[in-house]
C-alpha cells in the first residue's frame, strides 16, 4: 500500500516539475463529433473546415508558444463594411431609412438586412435587397444583422448553406426628422468564412482544447497510415 501512494506521490512531484508538458505534432486533428476539422502543416500554415450546420472555412498560420497554440486567419475582417449620410428630412416627426445593398442587381436579392436599432430588437423587411422605412424615434446606433438566401444553388447540403454576420455598427446621431442614406458593402466570402484572431488552442497528449461559441471541443490527432 505504501508503495502505491509513494508512486503516486512521485508521479504527482515528476508531473509538477515538467508541468505536464505535451508536445505539439502538426496533422490532422478533428473532434470526435466531426464538426470541426484542423489540418497543421509543419510549414506553420493550417486549413479549416467546419460543417456543424452551415459550412465554413478558412485558411491560416499557426504558432507554438508554451502550451497554447495559436491560429490567425489570413482574413481578418469579420464585419460588413456600413456608410452612410445624414441630411435633412422631408416628413416631420419620421427619420426615413433608405438601406442600399451594395452587391451587382442580379445578385441583390440574395441578401436580407435586419437592423437593429439602438440596440433594441431587429426589424424585419419584407423584402429582400435594398429597401427603405420610417422610424420615430431618434437613431443614436445602427448595425445590421445580414443573411444570404439565395432564390437559387447548387443544391442543398451544407456548402448552400451561409451562417448569418453582422455588420459594423455606425452611430449616427439622427434626430425624429432626419433622413440616413445607408449602403450596405457585402463581402461575400464573409458568409462561409471563419476569422480567428490570434485563437488560443491547449495541448494536450496528441489533441486540442478548442473552444468555438462558448462550447470546449477536443481535437485529436489523426493516425496517419
């Protein structure tokens, strides 16, 4: 019995000195559900896949540092760019919205903008595309939630579907009469794109501590053959 604890105090003592330290080996590495998809490459470049419910990708650059490994993104802009002018209205007591999507005609269709006013609730357009609304209240911030439906695709499994992003948020300052002419500057590739900045992963013994949406997922190593 004592022989027992003394390996277990030993195994404790060797595990506090080296700080359980595991080493991190480029490949492929996937957790279990399937859902999210690494592949390391020894050249410090990695791949990305995710299919847990729309289909996203990216490509990047991994770095080492301690216990945590790191991915970036090559792109790193996670937002929908937003202009805008205001200038004086027409109708007293109504501010009016004239929302442009910003994207070539057959095309502006496929995208539907929510906006979300002072940090209130979204409203709901009835119509795809551009589109324009009265408000009567003032418009201190506005940010778009943005969605890609396209009317038409290459069929219906996961890469025909678009998650939805959001846009930057602009703060206008419009008072109850002004008018805000807004253009909304897609960039598509946003929608089946996944931005990391600087993400930290933990090593563990051939696998990942990955974290996605609040969620923790453990990647393992694939054998290779």
């Amino acid at each position: 019995m004592k022989s027992i604890r003394l390996m277990i105090c030993c195994a404790i003592l060797a595990c506090s000195l080296s700080g359980c330290s595991y080493e991190f080996l480029p490949g492929k590495y996937a957790a279990r559900r399937g859902i999210h998809h690494f592949h390391f490459r020894p050249d410090s470049t990695f791949t990305y896949e995710f299919s847990g419910g729309c289909y996203k990708e990216a490509t990047g650059n991994w770095r080492e540092d301690g216990q945590r490994l790191y991915v970036s993104s090559l792109g790193q802009v996670d937002r929908i760019p937003v202009t805008y002018q205001k200038r004086e209205g027409t109708k007293p007591g109504v501010s009016v919205m004239n929302v442009t999507v910003n994207m070539p005609k057959e095309e502006v269709s496929n995208y539907v903008c929510f906006p979300v006013l002072n940090k209130e609730k979204p409203y709901f357009p009835k119509t795809r595309g551009s589109f324009s609304f009265g408000h009567k209240e003032r418009i201190d911030s506005l940010v778009f939630a943005i969605s890609k439906i396209p009317f038409s695709g290459g069929g219906f499994d996961l890469r025909a579907c678009f998650q939805r992003v959001l846009s930057e948020t602009i703060y206008p300052q419009a008072a109850i009469g002004d008018t805000l002419d807004v253009q909304v500057n897609i960039i598509d590739s946003l929608f089946s794109y996944q931005v990391f900045k600087n993400e930290p992963m933990k090593i563990g013994r051939k696998s990942l501590v990955f974290r996605y949406e609040g969620k923790k997922y453990r990647l393992h190593l694939k054998k290779t053959r």
